[in-house]
C-alpha cells in the first residue's frame, strides 16, 4: 500500500511501535479515532506488554477512548437487561448479536467495542408480539414512510430501527441474517436452535461460536458500506484467535458454513483478515473454503476493491480508487441484497425522493 494505514501494522505486528516517533503515534491516533479503535489499540499494547513504550500524550488519549468504551459497557448491560425484561412476556429465547453478543461472551477485546445500536434475533412469527413488547417498555420507530415500512417488512431481514424515548437508545429486531431476497438463505432456525444461554442471565442467549464468525463474516460482505470495514475485520480477527484455541473449531466452521450456504464470505472474510493482519489459518483449512471463491477475474477485482475501500479510513491512508472503489461496493452490497427488478427501482428511489 503506497499510504501506510498504521492500524493494520501495528495489528500485524505490535511491536512496531518500538519505531515509532512522535509524528507516527500522532497518525496512528487520528487513524484509529476514524476507526473506532483507539480503545482497542490500548488493549492490544496492554496484550503485548507494550504500554512502557508509548508517548504519554498517546497514553492518554487510549486512556480517554477507553474510559468511554467501559461507560459503554455498563450501559449496554443495563440496556440487555431491559430488553430481556420488555420481552419476557413473548416466550422466546432473546438472542443478542454483534457488539452486545461479544460482550456477552466475555472475548477479551469486546470491553473496548465501540457501536450505536444493539441488535437481537427472535422467529419471524414473533415479530409483532417482539414489537408489541418494545412498544409498551418506551421503544419506538419514530416516522417511517410507507414505502421503507414495506421495504423492511416485505424484502429485509429486519424490521425498521426503534429508538428508546428517553434513552435514546437504539435496537434493531432482526428474524434472520441475510434480507429475504438475497441470493444466500442461511437458516435462521438453525442459528436459534443452537444458541447458547449467557450465564447469570435468566433468559439472554447469543449465537454459537461458528455461527458469530459467519454472522460477522456475512454482514462484512453484504453491506454496501465500509466506513467500519476495518474495525469489523478486527472484530473477526480476534474472535478467530479467541475461538480457534479449541481443536474442532475450525471442522466446525466449515461444515456449518457449509449448511448455512455461507462458504463464500466466510472464504472472503478469512483472506481479508489473513492478509491484513496475518491471523492464522490452517492450510487445510483455506485449501478448503477456496474453492467458493468467484471465478478469476472477479474474484482478483472484489478482493482489490474490498481491501482499498476497507482500508481507506483517514485521509491520511486514503488509497487510489477509493471513491470508485466503494461505489462499486455499495452496488454489490445492494446487488447481494436484492434482485434487479426490485433493485433498479429501489436506488432511484433513494437517489431521486426526498421523503417527507
């Protein structure tokens, strides 16, 4: 890269920083507050044992991103259990995803996670009684036009954002991991069914080990947007080293990527994060899930458009062909997501109506 992105340096390689000067740990604090892990990059040095060679002024600022990453926490708790509480009455299992899941499950690196929003997972048929639920405890979806309410309701994998109105507070109620219309059709009961319970919660579970890598892995490559690429791929780089220290981990992944129909970004997620940040995967491993990868040259184009757009997180690591890069990407997103007959109308429609 002819723009040094010094967060994915110093992930690759932590002590790095033994090199640095005082202009360096100034670009790598402005590149890591554009990314959201500031906080994370005190928790890697603190790893490596490595905070005795930091500036003090960098300390500080790690130390600030900090304290507002462990408020954060604390209120992401208390937020969990209220939301355990509202649905109590809807006889379901509240499974919590993403940011609050990582949480949940104790990996190391999730007190320093920072997110807006916190999502769960309930069955499709228990959508309105989840809403329902939400509603009467102070959530609410605010103005919604009718045409995104059938947008969410008919095409996507989740029902429109509610927003706490006096926490202000976000959830998002998802019934499965991929919109309706996608191409790829994991099954939502499988993920359910094998959930796995908190501990000291009576009724909060979050998603198996596996099935977080693939949930996490999904999401990085059907979303059309990539200004938290690069703190997602953290996310998948440190649940990898987290859960590939039991044995069958990696068996596991792979025959249940292979069920949920999910080879292909799992394949991609993998290469993006082994290259970035040289995580460790078994050769057997990738050998495997390669061969879902797209077809030459599509896939030498989606890696190099996916790797520039994902990396281009400050202006002072911007790369050539970003803006056309993440262009290309958010159509593919939208693509992934849709077909094109209700594709082509539906980014009209954003582009040219101003909803009131």
């Amino acid at each position: 890269m002819n723009r040094q992105n010094r967060i994915i340096q110093v992930v690759k390689n932590p002590e790095i920083v033994k090199t640095y000067d005082l202009r360096a740990f100034d670009l790598l604090k402005r590149q890591a507050q554009a990314a959201d892990l500031l906080a994370y990059l005190q928790f890697l040095f603190e790893q490596h044992d490595l905070l005795a060679e930091l500036p003090d002024k960098f300390l500080e600022h790690m130390e600030t991103a900090r304290y507002y990453a462990n408020a954060q926490h604390r209120a992401v708790l208390w937020e969990v259990d209220r939301i355990e509480k509202a649905l109590s009455s809807c006889d379901i299992p509240v499974i919590f995803l993403k940011g609050a899941a990582y949480q949940l499950s104790q990996i190391p690196f999730s007190k320093t996670r920072i997110f807006s929003d916190i999502d769960i997972l309930v069955p499709k048929q228990k959508l309105e009684s989840v809403e329902n639920a939400l509603s009467r405890n102070g959530w609410s979806m605010g103005k919604v036009s009718a045409y995104d309410q059938r947008y969410y309701r008919q095409w996507m994998h989740e029902i429109p954002p509610m927003r706490h109105l006096r926490r202000n507070t976000v959830i998002d109620v998802h019934h499965t991991i991929l919109p309706e219309t996608s191409r790829l059709h994991p099954d939502p009961g499988q993920l359910m069914s094998e959930s796995v319970k908190v501990p000291d919660w009576d009724n909060v579970f979050v998603l198996a080990p596996v099935d977080m890598v693939l949930h996490s892995a999904t999401h990085l490559l059907h979303e059309g947007e990539f200004h938290h690429a690069l703190r997602d791929l953290v996310d998948l780089h440190e649940m990898i080293k987290f859960f590939s220290t039991e044995s069958i981990f990696w068996q596991q992944l792979y025959e249940r990527a292979k069920q949920q129909q999910l080879l292909r970004p799992l394949y991609y997620a993998i290469l993006f994060i082994n290259k970035l940040f040289g995580t460790s995967i078994p050769q057997w491993f990738m050998q495997k899930i390669e061969k879902s990868r797209a077809i030459f040259p599509i896939n030498s184009i989606m890696t190099e458009l996916f790797l520039i757009a994902s990396t281009s997180i400050h202006d002072s690591c911007t790369l050539p062909g970003n803006t056309l890069a993440s262009w290309l990407l958010y159509i593919r997103g939208h693509y992934l997501r849709m077909p094109l007959y209700l594709l082509v109308p539906h980014l009209l429609r954003k582009s040219f109506v101003s909803e009131k």
